[in-house]
C-alpha cells in the first residue's frame, strides 16, 4: 500500500500545466533544517511547543520513520538533491570537491532535482547554503541570481518569497539553521521560553552532567526558535497568495548534534523529522494523517518530481512515495564515511523492527578525534574527561571503548535507543543474516564506493586543512609526498574551516 493516496487525474493535469499550459502546476517549497531531531510538540516532545510546525501536520502528512542517507550534512545533501546515494556517485566523503584539484563531476546524464524542475519551467531558487560534494554551476541548478561564497563558491541571493508570484510555479529550497541556531551569538536572547532543565530527560546513553542536559536543553531551544521561523514563512506565502497552490516538505538533513548522534548510524543520527504539508487547490495528499512507513532522504526529490506530474527518471535511486505503484520500504541503507579529516566507514540497514550497523573499521574507536575535538566542544570533552575519571556507567561507556563490534544488530521495538547488541544472539542469527544479506547484496549491485580508497586529492585538501590532526594512516603516504602540505596551497582560510558549524 501506498505511503498516502493520490488522486491520479492530478498527475495527469500537472503534467498537461507543464506542457500545455493547461492550468497552474503547484509550487514545491523544501524548508530544509540542520542538525535537528525529531523533537517537536507534533512528535510527542512535553517539554516544548510548536505551533507552527504542528500545523504543517495538520495540513498533511507527518512521517514517523524517515530516515535520511547520512548522518552528516554534504553527503547527505548530495543524496537529497540528485536522489541518488552518494556512495553511488562518489561524493560520500564529508567536505569534498571544494577546490579544482579535488572536483568531483556527475556524470553527464544526471541532473539534480532543480535541474529537473527547471526544464520542466520551474523557476528555481535555494535561499541558503549548498554544501553538495560534487563540482557544479549554480546557475545550471538554481534560477535567481547568485553572488561569490568563501567558502562554497557560488551562492544564491535569497529571493524574497513575495516576488515569487512572478515566478511561479516554483520550485525552492528554503535553509533554516534548526540544531545550528545555537552558534548564534543572539542565541539565547532570541529564546523567549528557555526549556526548564531540570525536566530534562536524556537518552540512557548519556550521563545527567550539567553541560550534557544544557546541550541537549539548547537543542530543544532552537527548535523553538526555528518554529518561528517556519511560522514566518508560511506567513510570508500567505500574504503573498501562494500558499494555497503550495506543497510545503519540512525535513532535516541528519540528528543533532551529540555523542551517538551525528556522524553516526544510529537513530540519533539519522531519524529526522518529516512533514508533507499540502495547501494546494488540489488536495493530492491526505491531511492531518501520520504514517508509519519508512521513508528515505532519498525520497524528497522524486516525491516532488511526481506531485509535480515531472517525469522521474530511471537513474533515481529514491522512490515516489506517493505513487500509487510504489510499494513501502522494506529497508533504508545509510553510510558514513570521511567526515572532515576523520576516516571511517560504516554502513546500516534500517528494516522496519531492527537496525543493522556493519564497522569495517573495528580497531578504531568510534571516538576518534573529530573537528568537535579540535573546536574543544564543551559535550564532547566532557563526555570524554567522564569516561576518563570511570564516571560513566556501563552504557554510557560502551561508545568510549577502544574497539568496536564488527556487526551491531538492535531490536528497535523493544530497544529504541540501540543498547543491548544482539549480533551474537543465538535468538536473533536468522534476523542477523537476513540484513546482512541486504547489505552485501547492496554493496554489490550500487557498487558501493567506499570500499575503495579515497582518491589523492580529496585526503590532499583534509591534509592540507586540518594538518597535524588528520592523523589516520591514510594520510601518511601523502605526508612523506607532501611534506610542506598546507591550507595556503588551496587558497582556504583554514580558520573558517575549523568552526565546526559548516
């Protein structure tokens, strides 16, 4: 059964708008959130209101399984864009192709989902970052005008949403800093109800410490921050009498940011929020309905294609969820590979009861040093200097080993948070097989390009970045090769580099 029903003549009609110019096509607006989990008042969060985002679900579909890609911010975007995995393309390693040593081209044939929008009349536009890991024109994907970027080259001038009457249909991108609101310098002063932290309540994972209850209180605080901000929005198509020709996605690209949570393949990472808010004349989606299947990153483009009566092309790995002839999921594949100078790789297989995670990297510690470490990130040094002083219990401190399991399997029904390992569980050997199967069989037929070595020039431009801390044995050969290797090769300001907000 279909994700939600559609009313199939509107496929035809949208397609008869777009190439007869029989009657107006709707406009597909992306509001795209960083770092944010699901903790919304809609998803059953007490400690916090939405208000706007609660209506959003009232208006359409609010996805309880969405799952993205990745769990880190370009490889995932990479994904969402062209609806292909970036372990298909290449473009899986964190912080890639920034400079013309390190490009990354799509092949020829693969257009992106703007570009697919705009052939097909669209007027286009991303009011906010890229951070795609290929090499690309912004002018090919977007159509408002575009100034120079320090550091993601070509970035679009934000289109104020009132002169899009001009432009409709539209497709648009809006980006909201969601997680990432909390690098504000204004940040506490824009909170006009700060989450009472004592109420808090954290993952069993983490310890009750004052810095681990404030940085996952801040992330709740944001949220309440970015409500507004999509309160303002859709305001904002309202007066311009958009909203009711509008279908409105709200996602995040990946969890917040936390210990287990981003850079990592466990549900703090990956489960993201997901609503389809439609206001269009013609209503294609059900509305104040929640459902239950699992739905990819993946998915958001040729969703869009297909409520846009946009031919979806036969390379597009994601899938229309609101197609008729598209059956749910039975499994979503996510990856992590380099994140900034930090090698790994790691793959999951997220089924509907359990999660799968294979470590093809065991010996090294899912705590690696990581650009947080080089920022001296107030969480992450604590957690560490906690483990440190034998402070954390025997959950907390599974993620501080020295080694990992080479394969993590988790009854997500009956162990949400993905504590109790059940890959040497003589009970669970059928299930254990079954999802590695799908991951082998995946690996195989997507040809998976993290089990090759990274080319050159990419670890080149880690090397060159980061320095000293690029300190996996990948780096060696090039540090031998490369002996006075620094950022001023690449013309980069290595200070902005090392924010740990991009």
């Amino acid at each position: 059964m279909s994700a939600a029903l559609l009313v199939i003549s509107f496929f035809i009609g949208c397609s008869q708008a777009i190439n007869n110019n029989l009657q107006t096509p709707p406009n597909i607006l992306w509001i795209v959130l960083e770092d944010t989990s699901p903790l919304l008042s809609c998803y059953g969060d007490s400690l916090i209101e939405t208000p706007h985002i609660d209506k959003l679900a009232e208006n359409g579909i609010r996805y309880k399984n969405a799952i993205m890609p990745a769990p880190v911010c370009s490889p995932c975007r990479s994904s969402i864009i062209t609806g292909i995995m970036s372990t298909t393309l290449g473009t899986h390693n964190h912080h890639s192709a920034r400079t013309p040593e390190s490009a990354i081209l799509l092949p020829e044939q693969i257009k992106t989902i703007p570009e697919l929008f705009k052939a097909a009349g669209y007027f286009t536009f991303n009011n906010g970052k890229d951070d795609y890991n290929f090499t690309y024109d912004r002018k090919t994907l977007y159509s408002q005008d575009y100034q120079e970027h320090p550091l993601y080259g070509k970035r679009g001038e934000n289109i104020a949403l009132a002169k899009l009457t001009e432009k409709a249909p539209f497709f648009g991108q809006i980006q909201l800093k969601g997680g990432k609101e909390i690098f504000n310098k204004q940040f506490k002063k824009n909170i006009k109800n700060p989450v009472n932290r004592s109420k808090i309540i954290l993952p069993p994972y983490l310890p009750y410490h004052p810095e681990i209850v404030d940085e996952y209180a801040n992330h709740l605080d944001a949220i309440q921050i970015t409500d507004e901000k999509v309160g303002g929005i859709i305001k904002e198509l309202k007066d311009a009498g958009l909203l009711d020709n509008t279908i409105v996605f709200f996602f995040s690209d990946h969890g917040m940011r936390l210990t287990r949570h981003k850079q990592f393949l466990y549900e703090g990472g990956l489960h993201v929020p997901l609503i389809i808010a439609d206001y269009s004349k013609v209503k294609i989606t059900a509305t104040g309905k929640t459902n239950e299947a699992l739905v990819s990153g993946l998915d958001m483009g040729p969703s869009s294609l297909g409520l846009a009566g946009i031919a979806i092309p036969d390379y597009i790995e994601g899938k229309n969820i609101f197609s008729n002839n598209t059956k749910d999921r039975d499994y979503v594949i996510s990856t992590r590979d380099r994140c900034d100078f930090t090698i790994d790789r790691i793959r999951s297989v997220r089924t509907k009861d359990y999660k799968y995670i294979k470590n093809f990297m065991p010996n090294r510690p899912y705590t690696q040093t990581t650009y947080m470490d080089v920022d001296g990130v107030p969480f992450v040094k604590t957690m560490k200097q906690l483990y440190a002083n034998g402070e954390l219990d025997s959950t907390q401190s599974i993620f501080f080993q020295d080694k990992r399991p080479e394969q993590e399997l988790y009854d997500l029904a009956n162990d949400p948070y993905e504590i109790n390992n059940l890959a040497n569980s003589p009970a669970h050997k059928e299930i254990l097989a079954e999802h590695v199967d799908i991951l082998k069989n995946w690996i195989t037929t997507s040809d998976d390009k993290g089990q090759y070595p990274e080319d050159q020039d990419n670890l080149k431009l880690m090397l060159g970045i980061w320095g000293d801390h690029a300190s996996n044995p990948e780096y060696n050969a090039l540090r031998e090769k490369f002996p006075d290797l620094s950022s001023s090769q690449f013309g980069l300001k290595s200070g902005k580099w090392k924010t740990g907000k991009d």
